[in-house]
C-alpha cells in the first residue's frame, strides 16, 4: 500500500486509480444528498395540504357521517382530531373572466388536522358564510382582490341532475349560484393553486344541495407513536366498510412513485459511472502484479501459495477502493455540511435544497466496496502458476 513502485508509470496509475475512486465516491455522495433535499423539498406541500389519513368513499364521490359515527370517531385511541370535508368541481366567475376549479368546504378542524394555513400567502385565513380563501393561481386568473365586498367572486355549482359544468352561459336554472369574499391566497404548488377555493363546509353542502351529513373525506391528525394500521383498521369498521383510508404517500402515489424512480435512475447512472471508474482498480492491479512478478516468483519458491498470492492482490485492491471510498464520503460529507451551514449553492432566493443521511452514506460505501471486491477478484485471478513459476 505506501511502498513505491520501481517504475514511475505504476506510480502515476496507481495515484489516477485512488484519485478517480475518491472523486467518484464523493459525486455520489453529493448526487444522492442533493436528490434526497430535492426529494423532500417537493414533498413538503404534502405535508401541509394532506393529513396523516384521510377516508375516501369506496364508491361514488360522497358518503354519510353520522353523530353516532362522529362519536366514535373522536373515541378511538391514537386519533387526535379529525375534520370533515367536501370537494367538488365548480364554476367561477369574476367581471368578464372565468374559469373552472374545485371547491373544498370544510370545517373548523381542518387547519388542526393539515398545516395548509402555514401556506398563506398574503390576507388572512378567515373562512365563514361570506369568506374563503383561494390559490394564488386562481387569483390571478381572474383579477380577483382580497376583502373585495363590493365585487366579490361567483362561485356556481351544477344543481343535481341538471347538467354538468360548462364556461357558456350558466344559467340560474341549472346552477346554484354563491357570492364570496376572498379573505385571503394560499400558495402551495402550482397544481393545487390553479385548482382550489377554501370555504366553510355548512355552505359548500348548501351550494351542493347536500345535507350536513353527507361529506367527501375525513381527514385525521394521528397522535405521536401511534399503531397506523390498527387505526386504519378501526376507523374502516366505524364506517363498516364504505370508505377507503389512504396515507399521505397513498394520497400522493403518482408523486412518490416518480420521484422514487427518478432516486434510483440516478443512483444506478453513477453506479455506473463508478463501474468504469473501477476498471482503473483492475488495470492497477494488474501492471503492479507484472510489476512485482519477480517478487512473487520468489514468495512461490519460498512455499508460498498461488492462492495466497491472489489474496495478497485482492486485498490491496479491497483496501485501496475502501479508504479511497471512505475519503470520498467524507468530502462529500464536508461539501454537503458546508451547504446546509452556509447556503454556498441557491435556487433564486432559496439555499439548494440536500440532506445528510447516515443511509446515503452506508449506501455509497457499500457500493464502493462491492464493486471494488468484484475489480479486485478479477485483477488478481491473473495470477496463476504459470505466471509465477517462469
């Protein structure tokens, strides 16, 4: 490992070898905590705009909660509140513009259950008989001010069985019709910003022509250290059966399942950057066994094995992709800390967003050693009697 070679050019390789193994290790490192900070950084609107579980009808699009059934709800062990909902597509109007979106009426525990009033953007988070809140994207869509009485938002929602939503014309026949004051604007994602309007859920059932018990979600805030499958459990046998409980991941499983994909695409395109790297480890190996083959003639004629040779190589190689390896994490370890302390890199305003886990460290040391038992095998299976005895 420190002795030199008598050749100046093995020398050189090997010092490229340890080089590349270092700076290899360390790009992984860096790629896959900056994916990780990424990861979480698109995630955190999920966290203030979904709850820990949310009951969504089996079938249909609305279901019935009855005061029986919202008593158990707020018995059951691990629940700590829960709040109803009601969703549906509307028709929204201001002066000459319009557009379509969602509404969501829902009652006072909504903000206890999800952080979705963390999101305000500017105004206040007052949502009653006349206010409710929007998306920004919703707002500037159609022109729409804040604590604007004297021009306020039309909200018009389909009557049952008499349509459905359409830009030209609603006419009062088939509509029902709502004024609200936009008390305030949320901003979370561009996609939920475009879709919804906040408002209390007494009037969105009126709006809807539906009664005070039918709803279209749950949601619940579990208690720390909670069982969450034996609340899910228990929450399906209050509704006995008529409701389907979704995680926050299951909430968002197209989401999950595209930045889960994108994490290991990344992993195994520098995995493979790392392979081709490592065949400097084999090449190494090899130019310092017919660098040393004298040597090993003579540990041969001494009564040393051929395996034993193999071994002397083989470990040389695990040894330098190892510390070379553990060299590269902890410059990325120093590069990723120097980030979270002091922001080197931004996005706009923001600090780039990475993370340093103790599982992407495991995770690049392991597939450093792995593949460097792999090269070093291959490297020192080149030793062979024949090579050893001539």
């Amino acid at each position: 490992m420190r002795s030199k070679s008598s050749q100046n050019a093995v020398n050189v390789i090997n010092f490229i070898t340890f080089l590349v193994i270092v700076i290899g290790s360390a790009a992984l490192f860096i790629v896959l905590s900056g994916f990780a900070g990424l990861k979480t950084f698109s995630l955190s609107f999920t966290t203030a705009f979904d709850p820990d579980l949310k009951a969504l009808p089996a079938m249909g699009k609305f279901f019935s909660i009855t005061p029986e059934q919202e008593e158990e709800l707020s018995e059951l062990n691990g629940v700590a509140i829960f709040s109803k909902e009601i969703e549906e597509r509307v028709y929204l109007r201001h002066r000459e513009r319009d557009d379509i979106a969602s509404i969501k009426g829902v009652d006072s525990n909504y903000t206890k259950t999800t952080g979705i009033d963390s999101t305000l953007y500017f105004g206040e988070w007052n949502i009653n008989q006349q206010q409710g809140v929007a998306g920004i994207g919703i707002v500037n869509k159609l022109g729409v001010t804040i604590n604007q009485a004297r021009n306020p938002l039309r909200i018009l929602a389909p009557k049952p069985s008499k349509g459905s939503i359409s830009i030209q014309s609603p006419t009062t026949e088939l509509y029902n019709e709502l004024p609200l004051i936009i008390s305030g604007v949320f901003q979370v994602e561009e996609n939920l910003d475009n879709k919804y309007i906040f408002i209390d859920l007494e009037l969105a059932q009126a709006l809807l022509e539906k009664t005070n018990t039918q709803v279209s979600g749950i949601n619940f805030k579990l208690k720390p250290e909670t069982d969450v499958t034996s609340v899910r459990s228990k929450i399906s046998t209050v509704f006995e059966g008529a409701v389907i409980i979704k995680n926050r991941e299951q909430l968002n499983g197209t989401l999950y399942r595209m930045l889960n994909t994108e994490q290991v695409a990344t992993y195994l395109i520098f995995t493979l950057v790392l392979i081709i790297a490592l065949f400097n480890v084999v090449g190494a190996i090899i130019m310092m066994i017919l660098d040393k083959q004298q040597n090993s003639r003579t540990l041969y004629n001494l009564g040393v094995t051929v395996k034993a040779l193999r071994r002397i190589y083989f470990m040389q190689g695990v040894l330098v992709t190892t510390i070379g390896g553990v060299i590269g994490v902890l410059l990325g370890a120093l590069l990723i800390g120097s980030q979270l302390l002091f922001g080197w890199v931004k996005i706009g305003s923001i600090n780039y967003p990475v993370e340093l886990n103790v599982s992407n460290i495991l995770i690049v040391l392991a597939t450093i050693m792995v593949l460097g038992i792999i090269a070093s095998k291959i490297a020192s299976s080149r030793i062979n009697e024949k090579l050893v005895s001539s």
